[in-house]
C-alpha cells in the first residue's frame, strides 16, 4: 500500500497548488510549507533571517542550498539563520531528517527538499514529476503576484541552482527520471494532473 507521494518539480509549474489536491482528495497531510517549518525547527532559524540573506550576495553553496529548498512553496524561501553553521553535508541531513519525519508521520504527500531521493528505496513511495514551459511557468509567477522581470529571473536561475546542487552533493542528475514513476505536464490543468495523478497510484497499488 502506498504510504507516501513524492513531488519534485521545476519551479513556477504549480507543484503546491496540485500537492494541496491530491493531499485533500486523499485525505493526507500535505508536506510543503510545513516541511519549511520543520527545516527551520531542525536549523533553529528564523523568517527575518532568510529576508536579510536572501537580499545579500551569499557564497555559491548558499545559494544553491537557497533554491534546492525552495520548494516549501513557490516564491518562498525556508527559515535559515543558522546556514553559515551547515556545509554540505550537514545540508542534506537537515533536509534528509525533515523527509524521514513527514514520512514516518502518516499518510502524507511530500513536495520537494530531496524526497524522491531521500526515500527511493522504499516500495511504499510513488514518486511524480511536475514540470511546464517556460513561458507557461513566467505567466503563472505573474498571475500569482510576481512582477515579470522577477518571474523570469526565478524561472531562469533556481531550476539550474537546484540541478547545481543535486549534482555536486548528491551526486545525480536533476531531474534523474529512472527516480520516478511518473512525470506530468502541468499546462493540462492543476484539477486534471492531480487526477490523472491519482489515478497513477490507483494503477500502481492494483498491480502489485
């Protein structure tokens, strides 16, 4: 039985806003910006700690630790006072703890912070990939608030700062597809991807 729905994603696609249906049609806890709370509660940080970074020129690993959790939700950035504290490696087993603790606390849909890596060996995971246009990713960043010049600044950089990271720390390819049991255009609809989605893991769980 599927215990868990990894969602990784390139940034802009609409990932939350699907993890939020699946998440109620299922009856699951959703895991996206709590899973931020529990990065901060791990890293003992603060909001107004990320505002002060997140406007300063940070070393390249911060940076690219910024945009790899960048998917509590789309256009926020995790609570991260203490990162000067963290090398690489204390990086992926903050974010390794945070995916085990959603996880292990019941029937959940996970979004982001390395989850698909974190629990590939599990059997009772299934694992998806959101991804968009370019031009579909911007227009939406801009409906939901972004100006056009940050959207296409945001669209144009994280998704290479989140790859940047996966390769040099976890030593793989971003996206690697063999993690995944399924990938999904987003431009057919928020309501259509979460359902063709859920029918997915239907599929799955009866063939087993």
């Amino acid at each position: 039985m599927i215990r868990a729905i990894t969602i990784e994603r390139e940034f802009g696609c609409g990932a939350s806003g699907i993890a939020g249906l699946v998440a109620g049609r299922l009856g699951w806890s959703l895991w996206d910006e709590r899973l931020t709370q529990e990065i901060a509660r791990l890293t003992e940080s603060t909001p107004q700690a990320v505002e002060r970074r997140e406007w300063r020129s940070d070393p390249a690993v911060y940076r690219i630790f910024t945009d790899f959790l960048r998917g509590a939700f789309e256009g926020g950035l995790p609570p991260t006072d203490r990162l000067h504290l963290l090398d690489a490696r204390r990086i992926a087993a903050v974010s390794e703890t945070a995916v085990n603790t959603a996880f292990s606390s019941g029937p959940s849909v996970i979004v982001g912070r390395g989850a698909q890596f974190f629990l590939r060996h599990r059997h009772d995971v299934f694992h998806v990939f959101f991804y968009a246009s370019r031009d579909h990713k911007i227009r939406r960043l801009i409906a939901a608030g972004e100006t056009q010049d940050k959207a296409i600044e945001q669209v144009d950089t994280t998704d290479q700062a989140r790859a940047a990271f996966v390769r040099r720390y976890l030593g793989l390819k971003w996206p690697e597809p063999c993690l995944y049991h399924a990938m999904f255009n987003t431009e057919m609809g928020d309501p259509c991807t979460a359902e063709m989605l859920l029918q997915c893991v239907r599929l799955f769980e009866s063939s087993r």
